[in-house]
C-alpha cells in the first residue's frame, strides 16, 4: 500500500482503506463469472470510488480504460 499519494504527501488511514477498496472494486470488475446485476453494482461502485481517489490524488486513470 503506498504511503504516499501522487503529490507526494503521506496518506491517512482513511485515504489508504479508500485505495484498497478501489482496486479491489477494480479487479472484482476484471472477472469473467459475475452475474450482470453484480457487474452493474461493481461498476457503479467503481465509478464512484474512482471520484473519490482522483480527487485525493492517490492514483489517476481513465474511467473508460476500466471499462466503466
């Protein structure tokens, strides 16, 4: 987990757990056996835990190169 964020100021616990649950969110949506309700939900997610980190600056990509 980095311990810092793309500007180089440490993170917080907080801003950590935020992270691990983005790329989590991220990899449950590389998966090829999720029920398209729960890819849905995924995605939704996703997006919205995307916001969050890049406003943070803690990682930066494009939405549409996760396929959201």
């Amino acid at each position: 987990m980095p311990t810092t964020d793309l500007l180089g100021r440490s993170t917080t616990p907080v801003e950590d757990e935020l992270l691990e649950l983005y790329r989590r969110s991220k990899a449950l949506l590389e998966r090829d056996d999720l029920p398209p309700c729960a890819r849905a939900g995924v995605r939704a997610a996703t997006i919205g835990l995307w916001n969050v980190v890049n406003d943070l600056a803690l990682e930066h990509e494009q939405l549409l190169d996760l396929g959201a």
